[in-house]
C-alpha cells in the first residue's frame, strides 16, 4: 500500500473485513469502519478500532475504499 494514504474505510467487518481493518491499523494507516450489523461494528469498536455509523461517513474524505460486502 502506499504511504501517502491519509485514510482508508472498510466497509464490511466480518471475517475478511476485519481482517483487512485490524491489519491496516497495524500497519500505521487511519482506517475507519462500516458495518451495518450492530453486532460486527460492536465487536470491532471494542477491539479499540474507529468504527463510524454510516457507509457515508466512512467514505467521506478516503483515499481508499475497501469494499468487504456480498
């Protein structure tokens, strides 16, 4: 990935989703997260992840958006 992404959204935070979301934010990136499953957007969010409300606000502003969704 290059350096010169200031942000990153992944929509989608089940297996593949929050695969990629915890491993970007390891990497150093700012990533924001989109689930529309309260439950995979709590779980994410008390892993200590940025997870917004909206597909919408994740996108806002992004670089780059990972799509994670069937």
């Amino acid at each position: 990935m290059p350096a010169n992404l200031a942000r990153i959204a992944v929509l989608g935070l089940g297996l593949i989703g929050g695969s990629v979301l915890q491993a970007l934010s390891r990497g150093g990136y700012s990533v924001a997260g989109y689930d529309p499953d309260p439950g995979e957007a709590r779980v994410a969010a008390g892993a200590g992840f940025t997870i917004v409300d909206s597909a919408a606000a994740a996108v806002t502003g992004a670089d780059l958006v990972i799509l994670a969704m069937p």
